[in-house]
C-alpha cells in the first residue's frame, strides 16, 4: 500500500514571528519604535538584560516603553490563523500585573491577620515568578517592598535563637534554586519570614530601593544579620545576598558602626563548609567591606575570622572548586591583609600553624591582587611583629623562599616584588646565612 505524501510545512507569515525570540509571537506588544516584539522577549531584552534600545531599530526606548502598548489586532490575526492551520492556539494572555493590584495584596495582608499575611505572600510570589516586568511592578509599588521586609523583621527575633542546622552541600546547593513561590508551597517547616526572604532576593532591588529601605529602617541589616542564624542554609544564603547588596548602598561612615553580631554571623557563615560556593564568597565580600571601617577588623578577629580564612586558603582558596577556587582565594587574601592592620589579626595569623605558610602560598599562587594583599600581609607581620620566634618561623615554612621567588620571578607586579624584597632587607640579619634556605636561593638573596 502506498504511503500518503507527508503534509507541507506550514509556512508561518513573518509578521507573527517575534524578532527576538523568533517564534510566533504569543503576547505582542508595540514599541513607540513602531516595532512589536513577544512580549516575554522584549521584557527580558528590557529589564534583565538591562538594555535601554528597541533591538531593530536601535533607537533609544522611552519611558512609555516599559509599559509597552499590547497588539490586540496581531494577537487575534495570530489566534485565528492557528485555528485556519490546525495549529494549537495560545491562550489569551492575562492582563498585565500593575502597582494598583501589588497594593491592594499587601493593603489587605496589612488590615488582615495571619492568614491574610501568608495568602499576600502566595500572591505576591505568582506575580514575581511570572516575569522580570512583575517583578520591577512589585519594586515599584508603594509599600510592597516594605511589606516584606516587615515580614522577614517580625519573625527574625524569635528564628534567631536557633542554630544553623546541618546538611550536605549538595542539598543546600539545591535549596538555593527554589522560587520564592517553591519556598512557600513547600513541605512542611516552611515559614513565611522564609519566604519574604525569598522574594526580596527575587526582586534583585535597586541600589534606590535599598538606600530608601535604609533610610526609613536603620534595623534592616540588623535583621539581616538575624538572619544569618536561621537554621536553612538557604535563608543564610538569601540573607549573604541581600546584606552584600545593602552594604553597598550604606554611607561609609555608617560602616563603622557594624555590630559584633553581624559581623559574627558573616564569620560563620565564611567558615560553613556546608553552604553552597556562592554563599561562602557573598561572606567574604561583605567582610572586605566591613574590616576597614573602624573597630571591625578587630570584632572580625575576636569572631574568628583569621582561623576561617586560614583554612580556606588552606583546603580550597588557591585552586579547589568546591568553594569558588581561586576567587575565593583571593578575596580570602584581601579579608587577611585587611585583619593584618590590627595588632590582633597579626597575632592571630603568627598564632595559627599553617597561618604564615598558608599566606605565603597564596602569594605565589594567586592573581596579581591575591598576591599584592598576601604580600601585604606578610610584610605587616615582618615589620610589626617579628619576634625571633616569628622570624624562625618564616624560614622554616618557607615564607622567605617564596619571598625570593617574588623578587626573582617578578611576575606578579613591581609593588609586590618590592615590599618582598624590603622584607628580606629588613631581615637579612637572621635569614641571609641561614642553612633552612638552599644553596642557590642563599646565592641569590638581595644585598
């Protein structure tokens, strides 16, 4: 039996093709270019890819573009020639999300009790996961942000209190890429505080919208720092997230007044081997923008900091992945050199066993920043706290050897090869003969 011919391709017309996605469009809207794209794509091209042009025609887009004008027409000529071509419809759009429907959840989450509260959030987080446009509409609307951080404060006292909880890394790992919406219809032990986290991380908020949260609640990064002990790794994270972005937004004179519990908490979290990569290099971000402010490096040290970083260096900071590699490293690096400042950070890092060699390391090791600070570093304890003890030490676990590498090699910058070779200057008493150095490095030594 012969087999039937296999029905033509159906040819689409060009004009129902998005320019963007290049697929039928399922929601077209209109620039004031005159152009009309899906209405995804050019929400994407607009609001996450952060582009301020109509992709055609190159034309700078207007603020009427952010709420661009749907293409009702298109939409039901595309509608009517998927029903002539047998091809699926697409269902009719909703309409889209405004800062009038944002308000009037968080209005009536405000008047009502708990279960008003968690029924906003299940509605607030349908409308952020469904668009990077809903998203800036719950940005921009009056008092939403504020409604959820007020969440997140309400329930960070009595969360507070308890100990972060174990768990693999792959777990928490995987935790992190839930929605805020997953978070609040998960299983059971899902708090609403959780899920207020959530979606503000979601929002991705403007520095404005920060310096505006700030400004109406001097509490905002005490909570964060709450936050920092909740049991889920996942709020830990979300929390590393949101306090790495209000600290940028901070004046630099209000840096100074960071409390020991926010600082302690951004310890912790720096030295838990069971938080994903990011979390622990979001930590070490935020204490490189703490320590040089006032009396932080040394509440940095009294929590432990130069022991965490120590061991980072140590297991994975100059090459390992499993902590964000060499990256982490060299923020590690930075975080040392800035502790190094302080009499007590010094003494910390003489006083841990692999401190100085771990340091040393780094700086043979690490990119030219890395380096800089670790040679930094190592130059504040030969210069402040070289004690014969110490001196000894340097020898035997081979600061002074790499420091002749530095000055040999000269790779890694003039600035780190110098401070190299005024330390072995500075020491050539006690190092220059010693028989810990080999032959052709003792050759070598500068004069």
């Amino acid at each position: 039996m012969e087999r039937s011919p296999a029905p033509a391709p159906v040819e689409v017309p060009k004009f129902f093709v998005c320019p963007i996605s290049l697929e039928v469009m399922r929601d077209p809207v209109t620039l004031s270019s005159g152009i009309t794209y899906d209405r995804d794509s050019i929400e994407r091209w607009v609001f996450t890819d952060g582009h301020g042009d109509c992709p055609v025609t190159k034309l700078p887009l207007g603020a009427g573009d952010q709420e661009p004008t749907p293409n009702h027409t298109l939409r039901r000529l595309i509608q009517a020639w998927c029903a002539a071509h047998a091809v699926e419809r697409f269902p009719t759009p909703r309409p889209p999300v405004d800062a009038d429907r944002v308000a009037a959840v968080v209005d009536a989450a405000r008047k009502g009790g708990r279960p008003e509260e968690l029924a906003a959030l299940r509605d607030l987080a349908d409308i952020i996961c469904e668009s990077d446009r809903n998203r800036r509409c719950v940005e921009g609307a009056p008092g939403a942000v504020e409604f959820l951080v007020s969440v997140v404060k309400k329930h960070a006292a009595s969360t507070s209190s308890a100990k972060p909880s174990g768990g693999s890394r792959e777990e928490s790992a995987h935790d992190v890429q839930e929605s805020a919406h997953d978070v609040l219809e998960s299983s059971k032990g899902t708090s609403p505080e959780e899920a207020a986290l959530s979606m503000l991380h979601s929002l991705k908020l403007s520095e404005e919208t920060l310096k505006r949260i700030l400004e109406s609640s001097d509490d905002l990064v005490d909570t964060l720092a709450s936050v920092l002990r909740w049991p889920s790794h996942r709020a830990r994270t979300y929390g590393m997230h949101l306090l790495k972005a209000a600290l940028a937004a901070v004046q630099p004179s209000r840096l100074s007044s960071a409390s020991a519990e926010l600082i302690e908490g951004v310890v912790r979290v720096a030295a838990d081997r069971a938080l994903p990569p990011k979390a622990v290099k979001l930590a070490l971000h935020v204490l490189c923008r703490l320590c040089p402010w006032g009396r932080n490096r040394i509440k940095a040290v009294e929590a432990g900091a130069m022991a965490a970083l120590v061991e980072l260096l140590l297991n994975e900071g100059c090459g390992g992945s499993t902590t964000g590699g060499k990256r982490a490293g060299e923020l590690a690096a930075v975080a040392i050199d800035h502790l190094c400042g302080c009499a007590e950070g010094r003494q910390e890092l003489v006083a841990h066993p692999a401190g100085l060699a771990a340091v040393a390391r780094a700086a043979t090791r690490l990119s030219p920043t890395g380096t800089e600070s670790a040679v930094r570093a190592l130059h504040a304890v030969a210069r402040h706290s070289a004690t014969p003890a110490v001196l000894q030490e340097m020898l035997a676990v081979g600061v002074v050897a790499r420091l002749l590498y530095l000055v040999q090699a000269g790779a890694a910058g003039e600035r780190p090869r110098e401070r190299a070779r005024e330390m072995l200057k500075m020491h050539a008493r006690v190092w220059r003969g010693s028989p810990c150095l080999a032959s052709h490095l003792a050759s070598s030594y500068p004069c």
